[in-house]
C-alpha cells in the first residue's frame, strides 16, 4: 500500500524502552525527559568551504572538522520526484523515536556479531544510477555499498534520531546518506572534555572538572533538500550524529548507504562472507513493492 497521504505518516508509533515520539508522549500524558537537555553544549557551525567548525555566536574560536563531504544538488528535482514516489510503494515499518524505515540489507545480530543473507534480495533496482554517480567522486572511490536504509522522519511524530556512532565491525569506513524533501541540520557531537584538543581555548571550556566532564561540543552540520553527505575518518568514529525533533520542520526521506569493513573485505577474516554479501547487494535485484 502506498504511504502518501499524511495520516500513513503519521499514525503509527514503534518506540521502545527510553526512546519517545510525540505520539506515545501523547498517550502518556505528558513530555518525555531528553537526558542531553542538562547537558551544557558549546555550539559550532561546519563551514564546508573552509572545513571548520565555526563558533555560532560569532566568536573567534574554530577549528578544523575533517571527515564531513557534502554534495549539492545530488538529486535533481524530477529524480527526487521519482525516488520518493518509488520509495513509497515499498511498506514502511515504525521504528525509534517517530522514524518510520525500510531496510535493504543482511540479517544483522550485532551483539552476538553474526550476519546472514536471510531473505535480502539485493538493493533497490532505483538505487543503481545513484550508486553508479557517487562512485565517480574521489571520496567515494571503490564504495560498495552491502545494505540500504530508508527513514522516514515527520514532525508530526516528532521524529528524531538519538546521539550515536554507527557500528564499525560490519560496516566499513565511509556513511553515505542521500537528503530529500527538505533541509536539515545533522548534529556532530562529543564530551568537551576533549576541547583543548580540538583547539578551543580555556575561555571556552569550564574550568570546573565536573561540568566540564558535562559539558558538550556540538556542530551543526547543514544538509540541504537532495543533497548527498559522507561522514568519514574523525567525523564517522569520533563524534556522535544526531538529528535532532525541533531540526525536523517538514517530511524527510533519507536513504543511507553503508559498506563493509575491512574484516568483510578481501584479505579479511571474513573475506568470503562479505563476497557473499556484496553479489547480492549489487545485484540491485529488489523490485518495489
């Protein structure tokens, strides 16, 4: 069934354990507690052109922020059209915190660290071109990706996704995620406690051991609508993303593609499974539907 009109955006809630949406708040009767909220942040903007961190109040204090590429006007309008279009006619299942996703991709048990086909058929048949283009970019050069996720984020669902760092056992070096239908600000995080290292000055960092230990650093990073973004090297292991309930103004779609590790790559203990993994993957056999 197609998930057009708003209501099949917007009524169904998969939050478990801390995890909130508007919807279960709703239920409840009241708003469910953020634990960053106490948190003191010391607020940054990414400047793409310069690759800096630049302090949102104007201060002089910056410093460099490696491990972030981002592409403009990936999509075009009429690609973003169908792109959509055709993402909806796939079954949309409720996830965490007001997301709603499809996934194209192994059966992952990341705790127990095992991984199998299960019934993965291959990447979407549409995603083909997109990977096709994005490998002509030299940051992306011999990207292969093994698994696609789709979200869904609405605010009227209060969509948002927590602080994390991905896994980097099964997935490789490089995050590649594909914006649509709105802009929206990716939230780069960390403890300040490591400020000094990153060039801030003693002016910006509490002197008091404990609210420094609860103090945060935190870096806008701004997607545009079709816009194509890589978190590598420090910005992919080092710092924690986020997308943050008041940043989701409008409906977003985003697809993000991840590849394997090196464990799962020729030369690698588990060289042969990733094989396995990878023919299917770029079979791009998945039809909608």
């Amino acid at each position: 069934m197609s998930a057009t009109d708003t209501d099949a955006h917007v009524s169904t809630c998969g939050c478990k354990g801390i995890r909130s949406c508007l919807l279960c708040e709703r239920l409840k009767g009241g708003d469910q507690l953020n634990g960053n909220e106490a948190k003191v942040k010391l607020h940054f903007c990414y400047e793409p052109v310069l690759k800096l961190a630049v302090h949102e109040d104007g201060k002089p204090t910056s410093f460099p922020f490696p491990g972030v590429f981002i592409w403009e006007d990936f999509l075009s309008e009429e690609e973003e059209e169908v792109l959509v279009r055709e993402i909806d006619t796939n079954v949309w299942s409720p996830s965490q915190s007001g997301r709603k996703k499809q996934d194209f991709g192994p059966k992952v048990n990341f705790k127990k660290r095992k991984v199998r086909l299960g019934d993965f058929q291959g990447l979407p048949a549409i995603s083909k071109a997109l990977v096709e283009r994005m490998v002509r970019e030299p940051v992306l050069a011999g990207f292969q990706p093994v698994e696609q996720c789709n979200l869904d984020y609405h605010p009227e669902r209060g969509s948002s996704i927590d602080p994390h760092l991905d896994d980097s056992w099964l997935w490789g070096e490089r995050l590649v995620t594909v914006n649509m239908l709105s802009d929206i600000v990716l939230t780069m995080s960390r403890h300040a406690a490591r400020g000094l290292e990153l060039g801030l000055g003693s002016e910006d960092i509490n002197d008091d051991e404990k609210e420094e230990e609860e103090q945060e650093v935190q870096v806008a990073v701004r997607l545009p609508r079709r816009s194509l973004v890589v978190l590598y090297g420090e910005a992919r292991h080092e710092w924690k993303h986020a997308i943050h309930r008041e940043d989701v103004t409008a409906r977003r779609l985003c697809s993000t593609y991840r590849e394997l590790s090196a464990e799962f790559l020729p030369g690698g203990p588990q060289a042969e499974v990733g094989g396995r993994l990878l023919d299917v993957a770029l079979s791009f056999s998945h039809t909608a539907g």
